[in-house]
C-alpha cells in the first residue's frame, strides 16, 4: 500500500476502535448465531486477480446450490486497494460478512473486537480436521479467529529457459547461498538481452523476515516485540542496494514501477526473469502468464539456520458485526471442508490444511499445483523456528520497509542510517 493509502488505514483503524468500545459500553448485543430460516444474503470480499475471481464464483454457485436459502454477494478487487477499502467499510459499520485476510491483519481486527471469536459457531464451522498448525495459524491469544486457506511458503520461483537462454546452469537449492544467488542473478543478466535481469525483484519485506530467521533471530517475538537487530536489518537493505546496483535485479526507478503490479506484468509473469522471491502458491499463476514450465527453488542461505516457515497463505474471518453468522460459517466450512470447493479452488489459495481436501484434489492439480504440494510436503520435513503473528500495528510495518527499501535503492539513504530509521520507525508503529 501507499503512504497515504497506509494513513488512512491507520486513522480508519482508529476510528473501528472507538466504536468497538462504544458498542461494548452501550451494551450492544451480540449478532445471533442461530440458524437463520428464510432466504439470507452475506457478502463475501477476497483480493485477487480474475483467473482466482472464477474459481471462487464457481464455489459460490456449487454453495448457493446446496444451500438455496443462501445468497452470496461477492466483493472482491485488487490487493493494493483491498485492505485500504476494507478498513473505511469497518469504521462505518458496513463490513463484509465473510473476509478473506492475510499477514497480520487477522490479529489487527480481532484484537480490536472486529472479527467474531469462531467458537461461538462452532456448532456450524468444523475445524477438527484442519492440521493443528493451520488451526493455531488462525488463533489470536488463544481464540480462534481466522481459518486457514491453505499453506504457503517462500520460494524462489525459477524459469529454466531464462537460464537455459543465457548459458547458466541452474543452481543446486540444497546448499546454495545469498552470495550464490547475486553472482547467478548478475551472471543472467549480462548474458541476457536487455530488459531481461536474473532476479524480477529486490527483496521483499518477507524476506527480511527469513534473512532474520537464518541468523537465529525473528520479525516478532512471542511477546509481540520485534525480535531482530540492527546488524539484521541494515545487511538487509545492503543486500538489496546491491542486487540493484551490480545489475542483478532492475534500477530503483524499475523496481518501483512494478510494486503494484498484476501478475501478468512481473518480469517473471513477462518472461523476462530468471528468478523471483515469492510466495509457492503463485507459480501455477506466474507459469500461466508467462507460458514457461517454471520451477520452484528453496531459499538461499538455509544452511546451518532454515529462515523458511510455513504459513496461511489467507484466512477467511467473519466480521463480528455481521447479522447473518450462522450462514457466514456455512459458507467458511463448505469452503475449507467441502470436497466440492476443494476440487473447484485446488491450491489457489494454499495447498489446503484439511488432509481429506487434499486427497480430494491431488489428481485434479495441475503440474504446476503438483510441484507446489510437493514443495510444501519437503517444508513441512524441516526443523525450522516457530512463527509468531505480528502485534497490533505490524500490518504497517510491511510499508515501513517497502518505503526505506525505496529510500536505499535511490540512494536518499545508507543502509546503516536505513535500518536506524526502520527500528525507529517499527518500534513506533507496534507500540513497543
């Protein structure tokens, strides 16, 4: 998101707290979760692109089917202007009933008494075969919150006909290091016709997380502090400068151009990339654009320390405020539990967290979808650090490091002074 989008955010975010603890001290009663007897419309928001769009009208429809008292709204648009949206329709009271979320937000809205704790529905929404991690995924202090859509990991997403093209041999995933994958991304680069680079980005905020996790630290502490040093985070912003500067990833006024941008016009969904780090769930989208048979690679630097996690790739969550609960939760657990949904989804949202869903999918996904289940399956082998959601106030940390990476990249500030400013700056943001 933009500054000014994140501002907004923030103040709108305010404005949801006030009237939460208005609601509370007037006495305000809870939204019934009975079964509801009549038709019913509920209203179901997601972020994503048109190829995602389709899928999820044609669960819909597959849901309204089975449940004909039922009818579902759907809202849905592009992320950089979809949690923008989502916090002014909080502040006015006029939310969406089913919300899909991702990051930190789950704990953003709850702890601000925005989402309805999802045990007052469990009569309705079965969690009981999600795997235990992609339950406590969902958890906000101990209360279930959010439903895990699936899981997701890092990866670095590899087209070998770049490499092929280029006369550079792909790189062996098992041991490779963060110095191995500058020297490949320049090594691409040069070699390849111009507008062509080895790596589409710089790094990622994400990234920043892993970079932290492989040196023993991590973003958050269990106690919602941040958990990583100075060190960390400025050899963070170095790095990135110099993927930049050594030509390996494209020139700051490049790499800002394609922040927002939909999949079809990354460089890696353009084929003009070698490598992208990425979420996993995105090589079937980044394959379809691009047209190549696109790989996935594990970090580097993952030995002695793994950096890698796996996490929710989206939680559905039901506002607390809707006034249709009972049919909010139908529509969440035919998503997360009905082999119908599943085989229509597939792993667009995540590889799912229910082990029956994914029997119910695995000869139906495509290539593509097989090499991320697969990837997934070799994280979940891993010995790697525990996650901890971001505290209250993380959700704009995210922007905190996207502008000071900007700040780097164009030179307006030193790595050193950079990371100064990002503690300050993040430290601030959390409460902390």
């Amino acid at each position: 998101m933009t500054r000014h989008a994140v501002r907004r955010v923030r103040k709108s975010l305010a404005v949801l707290s006030a009237a939460a603890i208005l609601a509370t001290a007037s006495g305000c009663s809870s939204p019934s979760t009975k079964a509801e007897e009549g038709p019913v419309e509920i209203r179901f928001s997601w972020w994503g692109n048109a190829g995602r769009a389709e899928l999820t009208n044609k669960a819909i429809a597959e849901f309204e089917a089975a449940n004909p008292n039922i009818k579902v709204k759907p809202e849905y648009g592009d992320i950089s202007g979809y949690f923008d949206k989502l916090a002014t329709q909080m502040a006015a009271n006029d939310a969406p009933d089913v919300i899909t979320m991702g990051g930190a937000y789950p704990a953003e809205y709850a702890n601000r008494g925005a989402l309805l704790d999802l045990s007052k529905v469990e009569g309705t929404l079965d969690l009981s075969k999600l795997d235990q991690g992609a339950r406590e995924n969902g958890q906000v202090k101990g209360k279930q919150y959010g439903v895990s859509t699936g899981a997701n990991a890092l990866a670095i997403v590899a087209n070998p006909a770049v490499f092929s093209a280029a006369g550079v041999p792909m790189p062996d995933d098992s041991s490779w290091s963060w110095d191995d994958f500058a020297r490949i991304s320049r090594d691409i680069t040069s070699k390849s016709p111009q507008g062509t680079y080895g790596t589409a980005t710089v790094l990622t905020h994400d990234s920043l997380d892993a970079f932290a996790r492989q040196r023993g630290e991590s973003l958050y502490t269990q106690d919602g502090q941040l958990g990583l040093g100075k060190q960390t985070v400025q050899d963070y912003f170095d790095y990135s400068l110099k993927l930049s500067e050594s030509g390996a990833a494209p020139s700051a006024s490049e790499t800002v151009e394609k922040l927002n941008v939909s999949t079809e016009q990354t460089l890696m969904g353009m084929g003009k990339a070698g490598m992208m780090l990425t979420w996993s769930n995105s090589l079937t989208a980044l394959s379809k654009a691009s047209g190549a048979d696109l790989k996935l690679l594990k970090l580097p630097g993952e030995k002695p320390t793994p950096g890698i996690w796996l996490q929710s790739s989206q939680f559905y969550t039901i506002s607390a405020r809707s006034k249709h609960t009972d049919a909010a939760a139908k529509l969440v657990n035919f998503l997360v539990n009905n082999p119908a949904s599943a085989k229509i989804i597939k792993s667009d949202r995540g590889i799912p967290g229910n082990s029956e869903m994914r029997s119910a999918i695995q000869d139906l996904l495509t290539p593509q979808g097989k090499v991320e289940a697969e990837y997934i399956n070799q994280i979940g082998k891993m010995d790697f650090a525990p996650t901890y959601i971001g505290p209250t106030g993380s959700t704009a940390v995210s922007e905190i490091t996207a502008r000071i990476n900007t700040d780097v990249l164009f030179k307006r500030l030193t790595p050193e002074k950079a990371a100064e400013q990002w503690l300050s700056e993040s430290k601030a943001a959390i409460g902390k």
